[in-house]
C-alpha cells in the first residue's frame, strides 16, 4: 500500500466515521440516510432484546402455572416474589389482572399456603389491607415433590397394573429430593450422596 491510500475520503462525514458514496448524492443527504439506518438498526437490536426477555418471563409464567394450575396465579406469584407485601389493588395494577379475579386467587393462593398475608400498617384511621408475599420457590417446589414423584411411580409401575396387580404393591424407584442449600442444610456433598443412594436403589 502507497500512503496515498491512506488520505482521508473527501466523502467521509467526521461525525461518524462512515465513509459515503459520492454517487448516491450530496454529503448532507446521504449522511442523513445512515442515519436514518443506523436509527432503524438501533431500534431492530432493542425489540429482538424486548422479546428475548418477555419470551423467558413467558416460559417461566408456562412452568409455574403447570405448577399452580392457572397462569392468572402464575403471574401473581411471580409479581409478589418481585415486590412483596403488595395489596391485592397493587398486584391487580401491576398484571394487568381484573381486581376481582386478584383477590379471588390470593385467597386460594393463601389458603393452599403458596402466599401470606398481614394487615398493613397505618398511621392514620380507616381500613388496612392486606399485604401479600408469595412463599420462597424452593417451597413451593417442595410442596409438589410428592405428587410428582407418585405420578412418576404410577408411570414407571403401568406395566404391573395392565398385568392386573395392585397399585398398593408398586414399588417406589423414584425419590425426589430438593436441594435448598443454606435453608434446609442439605446440598453439596451430603445432597449428592443422597442422589447416588437414591441411583443404588434403582439397581
């Protein structure tokens, strides 16, 4: 390369160093449509990252209302694991959910024991509501533990049920333990020894 190769192009704007085709027509317009491109681009980059974030809260919403049996409780969960001690107007304000349909799943909610509640606190005179907070999802998972893992052995026992035996006699391979580090002291090593326990009996 000659250093005549290095001279600036008479066409490249200073202010974002891209360099324009002097065909396409003046500076100033062809200027203005990189811009207007780069504009575009910007905005194209900022839906995919709209969509890659709402499709993740989407599959988590899919796999708690597998777990809670509706998405309307799938969401209100996952809004009050966000922000706790939430009233049922707030929750309702916040997914977008009918105020009636709110306080009808916070009490199903409440009475299965997947939320708490306590009045809120107020200076001044009138009525206090509720302020909700859902369980931690590890306790939530293990409430479930136990009817998953029956299932589970209802499956793997099919074969011993078509043959006509008794579902009293099936025999109980699977075991599901849930690792809650810190909170319930098993995890690491000691869950580990657990899971390869629960393997030795399966041989």
């Amino acid at each position: 390369m000659t250093s005549d190769e290095f001279d600036a192009d008479p066409a490249a704007d200073p202010d974002d160093g891209l360099a324009l085709d002097p065909g396409e027509g003046d500076d100033e317009s062809a200027t203005e449509r990189t811009r207007e491109e780069l504009r575009k681009t910007r905005e194209r980059l900022g839906e995919g990252a709209g969509k890659a974030v709402k499709g993740f809260d989407d599959n988590v919403v899919d796999l708690l209302a597998w777990l809670l049996d509706t998405e309307t409780r799938a969401r209100i969960y996952v809004y009050l694991r966000d922000d706790p001690r939430s009233t049922s107007d707030e929750v309702a304000d916040g997914t977008g959910l009918y105020p009636s349909t709110v306080r009808e799943a916070l009490a199903e909610l409440h009475d299965e024991g997947t939320v708490e509640r306590d009045k809120r606190e107020s200076s001044g005179a009138g009525n206090n509501p509720y302020e909700y907070e859902a369980i931690a999802p590890s306790d939530l998972v293990r409430g479930v533990v136990g009817d998953v893992q029956e299932e589970l052995n209802a499956v793997f026992n099919l074969d011993r049920r078509l043959g006509g035996e008794s579902p009293d006699g099936d025999a109980e391979p699977v075991q599901i333990s849930v690792g809650g580090g810190e909170e319930n002291g098993k995890g690491g090593e000691e869950g580990d020894a657990a899971a390869e326990s629960d393997e030795d009996g399966d041989r």
